[in-house]
C-alpha cells in the first residue's frame, strides 16, 4: 500500500476495548464502510472482548498492548449498569476508573494514543451548570429553526459546554469522572476524552431498541411511561463513530489544544419527546403496525413506581444535553466528516431517521 507520493504508507493500528459494546461494533462497521481509510489515513482495528482484555487488570492490559502494539486505542470498555452500579460500586470503579487510568499508564509506556469515552452523567443538572449554557441568538434559516431547540423565551439552548462543573449524582457518573480525569492527568496531549449522551444504535442494549419492543408489545390501549423532566442530547452510535476516526485521522490530533470533547446530535428533548419522535418515524418506515399511547411522567413517580416492583433506580442528571461546538470547530474545514456522515452535524431526529432505515434495512 502507497501514499499519493509513492511512498510506502503507514498503517495506523488501533486497539478497541468492549468489542460487545454497541460503539464498539458501530467503530468496525463505520470503519469497514469506508474501506478502512479515512483522511486518506489506512488503518488496522483490533476489537478485544473483556474475555481478550480485562481493562481493570494490568497484566491483562499489559499483554494485550504486547500483542497488538497499538498506535491507537479507543476505549469503549465500561460498567453501564446505571443502577446496579449503585450495589456494586467497587465493580463499576474498577472498570470506569481504574481501567481507563491502566490504559493510560500503558500507553504513557508504550506511546499509544487513547481515545476514552466518558459520559453526559458527569454532570446533575443543576443551576451552576445550567448557568454555563451556551445560548445563541443569532439569526437563523428558516430550515435551522426547524430542527433547533427553540425555547419559549426564543433563545436556542446549545447544551453544557466543556466548561461547565461535572457534579455527578450516581456512583456510574463518579466513577466515570474519575476515569476520564485520570486519562487526561496521565496523557495529557495524547490522551482525547469525548463525553457522549444518551447513544443508541443498531446493536446492544438502547432506549430506542427498548422503545421500539415496547410499543411492539404492549397490549392493546395500555399506555407507555416515559420520563419528561430529564433533558439531553441522544446520539447515534455510528455517528460518533465516524467523529472518533475522524479525529484519530485528522493532522490536528498531534497538535496542542483541548483535549476533552463534548459529542451528541444536535438540539435536546426529554426521554418521553424522545419516545414520541421515535414511534413516530417507525410507523412511517412500518417498523411498527401501530400506535401506542405514550404518557409523560416525572422523574419522582416513575422511581417510585420502580421501588413498588422492587428496583431501585439511581439518580439522573435533571439536564445534560452536551453543546458539540468544540469538536465542530476542531474539524472545520475537514470535509470528509461531512461525506463520510452527512448526520454527524444534524438535529438529533435525523440522526434517528438514519438509525431507523439501517434498523429496517437488516430486518432487525
């Protein structure tokens, strides 16, 4: 393989951790889509299953940097069981901070780049980070006001910037914070933490595939519950997947500079807006037969409702919708990201739209 100057070309190698994530098989399908080159950069992706790489184990993290000598790793491992990890805290911090901090150790030895993967839960919610919110006035198109965020008040709420206080609520947003924190005090500039929110996609376990089993399921006129007064930004797998090997290929990434991102679709909704949009766009694309009454309910009822049954639910950021404006502007004038993901700077509701056709296209 050459370079456009007949030089031999590099490929960059890159190890994936949680290959059973649904980032992690949305990074090898992205990837796969666009023959293994982005930027004109080649690359070599190692997927490694928690079986291959205990990230919370060092000689584990060890061996496997021995083996696949990576350029790049792309961490996608973490302990996602929000409320389970409020029992099983020393479990949730060993693998959402010490396994990032492992990873960056080894790095730090070996000269790896690493890409970690933090969260919206960070953050509460609460006044002194609402107090931080990019606003935004300026004049808009008729087509942008159409998929923005407008308020009542007329201002577009463009999500928490990277400034805004992390003030996690949960034991799953601490022991992220603490990981990420760990990354960027080890690598520093070869380090890039992306916080994402509310992701879904083709594969795994997600709100959307959750939704759309529900309303496949529910006996006729039962309503479905769905929380209204948590606010954020939900994303599409793939689409971050594409901004990770855009940034990985991208000249920038060996420069100074920032080195924690915010990424999600663009403009913000509730859970239950969400479900809305999400039964919406199915009956169109007839992956549902049809409707169901979908009801809004508060965050105080609905954990109620789960302690009658038994569970105990961890507390939720009140508002995390995350302002992407950072990483937008860190890969202005990059075009491939906008051929290669034409969704990637979109409304949150197309980047839906695209999700559904895939999901209805495999047969899913």
């Amino acid at each position: 393989m050459y370079a456009p100057n007949g030089e031999p070309e590099s490929t960059v190698t890159v190890l994936l951790t949680g290959t059973d994530s649904q980032l992690s098989k949305a990074l090898i399908r992205v990837l796969a889509k666009a023959d293994y080159r982005f930027d004109g950069r080649a690359f070599r992706a190692h997927a490694l299953s928690h079986a291959q790489l205990d990230i919370g184990d060092k000689q584990s993290v060890a061996a496997a940097f021995a083996h696949v000598k990576p350029d790049w790793v792309i961490n996608c491992a973490a302990y996602n069981a929000v409320d389970r990890a409020e029992t099983a805290a020393d479990e949730a911090y060993r693998v959402n901070s010490l396994g990032p901090e492992l990873l960056a150790s080894e790095c730090a030895l070996t000269g790896a780049r690493l890409v970690h993967i933090s969260s919206d839960y960070v953050f509460s919610g609460e006044p002194a980070e609402a107090s931080e919110l990019a606003l935004n006035q300026n004049s808009l198109t008729d087509s942008s006001l159409s998929n923005s965020g407008l308020t009542e008040s007329g201002l577009i709420e463009r999500g928490l910037t990277e400034s805004a206080t992390p003030a996690p609520l949960s034991v799953y947003g601490k022991s992220k914070l603490t990981g990420e924190q760990a990354v960027l005090r080890i690598l520093a500039e070869h380090a890039m933490v992306i916080r994402t929110a509310w992701l879904y996609g083709v594969d795994g376990h997600n709100f959307v595939k959750t939704m759309l089993r529900l309303m496949a399921t529910m006996p006729d006129g039962q309503p479905l519950s769905v929380i209204n007064d948590q606010i954020g930004s939900p994303t599409w797998a793939d689409a971050l997947a594409h901004l990770i090997w855009q940034l990985i290929a991208s000249p920038l990434n060996a420069s100074g500079g920032p080195r924690l991102f915010h990424y999600a679709g663009q403009g913000q909704c509730s859970w239950y807006e969400f479900a809305l949009e999400i039964q919406r766009q199915a009956l169109a694309l007839k992956l549902l037969d049809k409707a169901v009454p979908i009801t809004a309910i508060d965050s105080l009822s609905y954990a109620a409702k789960a302690l009658e049954k038994g569970n105990k639910l961890a507390p939720r950021p009140s508002y995390s919708a995350l302002n992407s404006d950072r990483v937008h502007q860190r890969l202005t004038g990059q075009n491939p990201a906008s051929t290669h993901c034409p969704e990637l700077w979109h409304d949150w509701r197309w980047q839906l739209k695209a999700m559904l056709e895939d999901y209805a296209e495999k047969g899913l």
